[in-house]
C-alpha cells in the first residue's frame, strides 16, 4: 500500500476510487438524482464521464440478439464482482483510501452498464502467478483460493492457468514475444570500408590493371609527340623521373575516372594534341572505348559509394539470432524483462544463454520512463509482447524505438475471470469486455499505463519532499535526497521527445557548419598561399627586369663612350694629318 501525503484531484478523477476495506459499491450508491428526463443515468465525480454516444454504443452492443438483458430502468442489482487487486493498487491519499489503476474504465464500466455491485480483494503480490506443486503464487492465487472473481489485467493463457480460467470468450489479444530496441547510428571508422564493402576484389584488381594500362599507354604516347621529340635534340627535356611521370599520369586517370579532370590538364593536353596528329589518331578509338567503360564504372561506384554512406546507419535487432549474435560481442548489453511473468519463462527456457544478461522488472516498470531512458540512452533491450511494444512506438512516436519483426511464443489472452464462476455473473463479466473491446474504451484503458506511471513518480516524489520539510519525523535525508533526484531525472523524460528530435537535428547542423568552415578555412589557406607565390614570383621578375634593364643601360653608356672615344681618337688623327 503506497500512503501519498498531498492533494491528488486530478489523479482521483482519472485514476482511482475511493473504497474502504470490506465496503460494497453498488451502482445506486453512485447514481444521482433523477432530475432529468435522459434515458441515460448520469454519476458523480467518481465515475468517469462517457459521451452520450459511447452510452448508446454500449447499451445497443449489449442488448444484442441473443443477450436476454432487460432495461437499464427494470434491471436489478442481483450480481455481483470481487475484484482482485496488485499490491500497488491500494493508496492513501490526504488519509483517505483509494484504488488507483490503469483499469479505472472497467470498474465504473461493471457499475454503470453491467448494474453490478463489486468490492476489490487486496493482494500482497506484484505478479500473475504459476502453478507450484499443486499451488498458485501471485495474484492468481485469489481465483484459486475463491477470494477473487475478476482480476482486470490481460494475462496470457497456459494450459495450467485455462484450469483455473475462464476461456469461453478469448479476447484478440495475441501474445507474442518481441524485442524492443533503439535504433542505432552505427559508427564506422574503418577508412577501408569502401574497399571492403563495396567492389569484389577482383573489379577493384580490373580498376587497377586499367589505371596502370592507361598510365603506361598516356607515358607512351608523350614520348611519340613531335613537342618532345623536338625538346630531346635541342636537349631542353626536364630531367624528370618515369616514375614520377607515371604517377602523376596515374592522377590523371583517376580524375578522369571520378569525372573530374584538371584544368591545366586539360589544357596542356589540347595545346599538346596541336602538335601530336600521330597521337590523337592513336589515341581516338581506344580513348572511347575507356570513356564509355569508365562512364558505367564510375555509375556503379557512385551507387555503392551512396549505398555504403546510407546503409548499416541504423542497427535494429529483428530476431532473436541478432540478439544472440549482439549480446555474444558486446558484453555491456543487458535484457529488460518482467518478473515471474510468461514472457520470462518462455525466453528462460528457449535461451539459456541470455539469462545471465536479464534484468528483471516489475510489471509497472516494463512501460514506464525510466524503462524507455535505458533503451535509448545505454546498451539496453526490453523482451514484451507486441501489444505492449507497439503500445511504446505509438507513445513516443518521435523516438527511434524499434520492435523486432520475429516473435516467439505465440498464444492467446484475456482478462482474468474465475473459471468456477456462477453463469449469470461470468456471462455479464464476458459480455462487458466484449462491449469495451468493441468500443475501444478497453484498448483505451490499456494504453493510460505511461500516463498512470508518471502519477506516481510525481506522487512518491511530492511525498519524499513532504518527509524532508517534516523536521520532527526521523527519516534519511540523503536517501530521500538520492530518491528525489532519481524521480526528477525520470520526469524529465516527458520531453525526451523534442529533446531527441532536436539534439539529433543540432548535431547535424554542426558537423555540416564546421565542415562547411574547414572547407572554407582550407580554400582559403590554398588561396592565400597562391596569392603569396603569385606576388613573389612576380616580385621575382619585376627586380630580374629591372636587373636586366639597369645592366643593358650602363652597357649601352659603355658604349657610347666607346664610340666617342673612337670618334675623339680618329677626329684629331685625321685632323693633325
């Protein structure tokens, strides 16, 4: 029994009903005053308000063919329900008790439409239960024990618990073992993957051999040039490396092979065709034919290369084998699973292997936030059925939850209902689950599991902050201390949502912001650097012009005084003559 110390309206309206031990409620306890001319009887607070048109649905559904069920007005309240409840069902609240649960629908659903009056059993467990050497655990053991007729928790049926159950009318409920995951980003820092995952070995032996073929052919080629020919006699060829010069071919091929070639290259190789008939003749039919097949080549290398940077992003776990194949590799992989339930016993039993990495939970926790934090933030996996799984995807619609597409251990489900159960009751009990189901309104009690969760964070921690400002109770300030901020850090899991949405979103706006900025810092870097040269060398030859121009000025003064000197000589020699 969980005793809560502050002012719960909103939670009473939505979640409980007020019941003292051994009291009876009865549909006239809950009716109001008939002031009005409805058809349709109207309840206080404590029964949750339906629609006129759920109303109608209800009462057409269960006034079908074959339901021999008189009027709302002439029916009597000659029926009656005990209803077992878990351990963490029963509050105090501003010290008075109620029934808070998920379920709240069904109560109200057997006093309003069924006309039955019910009280609830209490039980100390916190789990269904099994067959034991001829006992019962759990909750299932007031069905057995005759305490109990109805427990409205969907539990799935075995053949030791279809004894003791009834199963006339199965609910759709299929359950099925699945795995619940987070996806993934898969960091791969292999700077070969390219080369390992993309090509066989031999294309990429085939892409090689033709690099080096055309490298040799192009080397080749140069040397038949008329332009060189003509260089290696007047002996003005640069003393350059083949090597060198087959690697810088290579270069060239591998740019023609991504569809980008160089400029200057292109250039040069024009300027140099002027000259080369010989060459380009040699060079049109095979150079055609290495473009076609470096076009189709460099498409399947851009459709591998796209499918290697898109693929294996995400990981998700699918089947049981992944989940084997994950928890064999990485040790620090741990399975949620619920307590003493089937799901545990049917994984127990087909994998052996996984039990020594299952964290068991108890039943509230498999749906609860905490449980979704360590799914998406550690190396965690929930083992549930597929209604509850899907139930998680459909709550947290923004998140990267996953649930496997293999599932084990099919069987079927329903709401506890005492097999022994005198007919008149259980077939009221049958038919009312059938109407809800039929309504939706049962499908809507189920899914409240989340919002019902988070009350009682909210609860236990309004009531651990109660224990701290009560000085004269002697309680243990850090453990309340440590308790308190455990439930803040699981609110905070309300906004998870947008927080995941928008971290992912500013992540990758910075990664594209500094690649953008190191792209923009390394251009400019280029730039400048080019800048630097392009000023120096034309620093470089404006001091050799002048240089040149100074000398060619003072030798043509030389010159000059030569020849007057000259002059002077040959002027007085032919004059004194």
């Amino acid at each position: 029994m969980e005793r809560i110390g502050l002012d719960s309206n909103l939670l009473i309206e939505n979640f409980c009903i007020e019941w003292e031990n051994g009291q009876i409620l009865s549909p006239d306890s809950y009716r109001q005053d008939d002031d009005d001319d409805d058809d349709l009887h109207h309840f206080n607070s404590n029964i949750s308000s339906k629609s006129s048109l759920i109303d109608s649905m209800m009462i057409r559904f269960l006034n079908m063919n074959n339901i021999n069920r008189p009027s709302l007005e002439n029916i009597t309240t000659d029926c009656f329900i005990r209803v077992a409840l878990f351990a963490d069902e029963l509050y105090i609240i501003n010290d008075r008790q109620y029934v808070c649960t998920k379920h709240k629908d069904i109560f109200t659903s057997i006093l309003r439409y069924s006309r039955c009056s019910l009280t609830f059993t209490p039980s100390i467990h916190h789990h269904g239960g099994t067959l034991v050497n001829g006992n019962w655990t759990g909750i299932l053991q007031t069905i057995f024990e005759k305490r109990a007729d109805f427990i409205p928790h969907v539990f799935t049926l075995t053949p030791d618990r279809m004894n003791i159950l009834d199963h006339e009318y199965l609910l759709p409920l299929e359950h099925t073992v699945t795995i619940v995951s987070q996806r993934r980003t898969v960091q791969n820092y292999d700077p070969l993957r390219l080369f390992r995952g993309g090509f066989e070995q031999s294309i990429w032996l085939m892409i090689l051999t033709s690099f080096i073929g055309l490298s040799l052919l192009s080397l080749l080629a140069e040397r038949f040039t008329p332009e060189h020919i003509k260089k290696l006699k007047i002996k003005r060829e640069k003393s350059e490396s083949v090597w060198i010069r087959l690697l810088k071919f290579s270069f060239y091929v591998f740019a023609l092979f991504m569809g980008q070639d160089m400029a200057f290259r292109k250039n040069h190789t024009l300027t140099r065709y002027r000259y080369n008939a010989f060459g380009s003749k040699m060079f049109s039919q095979s150079l055609l034919i290495w473009i076609i097949g470096a076009w189709i080549l460099r498409q399947l290398f851009s459709n591998i290369l796209i499918v290697l940077m898109l693929s294996d992003r995400e990981q998700k776990i699918d089947s049981f084998r992944q989940l084997y194949i994950t928890n064999y590799y990485q040790t620090d992989y741990k399975i949620f699973v619920e307590l003493n339930s089937t799901t545990e016993r049917i994984i127990t039993k087909k994998f052996p292997e996984l039990v020594g990495r299952m964290v068991p939970i108890e039943h509230e926790y498999v749906t609860s936030l905490e449980t979704v934090r360590k799914l998406i933030y550690d190396n965690y996996v929930l083992l549930v059925d597929r209604f509850r799984g899907k139930m998680l995807i459909n709550h947290f619609k923004k998140l990267k939850l996953h649930v496997s597409k293999e599932g084990y251990g099919n069987s079927y489900g329903n709401m506890a209902i005492r097999k022994d159960l005198d007919v008149f009751n259980k077939h009221k009990l049958n038919r009312l689950l059938s109407a809800l189901r039929f309504n939706g309104i049962l499908d809507d009690s189920v899914e409240k599991w989340i919002e019902f969760y988070m009350w009682q964070l909210e609860l236990e921690r309004n009531q651990a902050i109660n224990c701290i400002n009560r000085t004269n109770e002697p309680v243990n300030l850090e453990s309340l201390r440590k308790k308190i901020q455990s439930l803040d850090n699981n609110l905070q899991m309300v906004n998870i949502e947008t927080d995941s949405i928008n971290f992912s979103i500013m992540i990758s706006l910075v990664y594209f912001y500094l690649s953008g900025i190191l792209i923009a810092c390394v251009c400019f870097a280029f730039e400048l650097l080019k800048f630097f040269l392009i000023k120096r060398k034309r620093n470089l030859n404006r001091d050799r012009n002048r240089t040149n121009l100074q000398r060619t000025n003072k030798e043509r003064v030389k010159n000059r005084k030569e020849q007057m000197v000259k002059k002077n000589i040959y002027f007085h020699h032919y004059y004194y003559q």
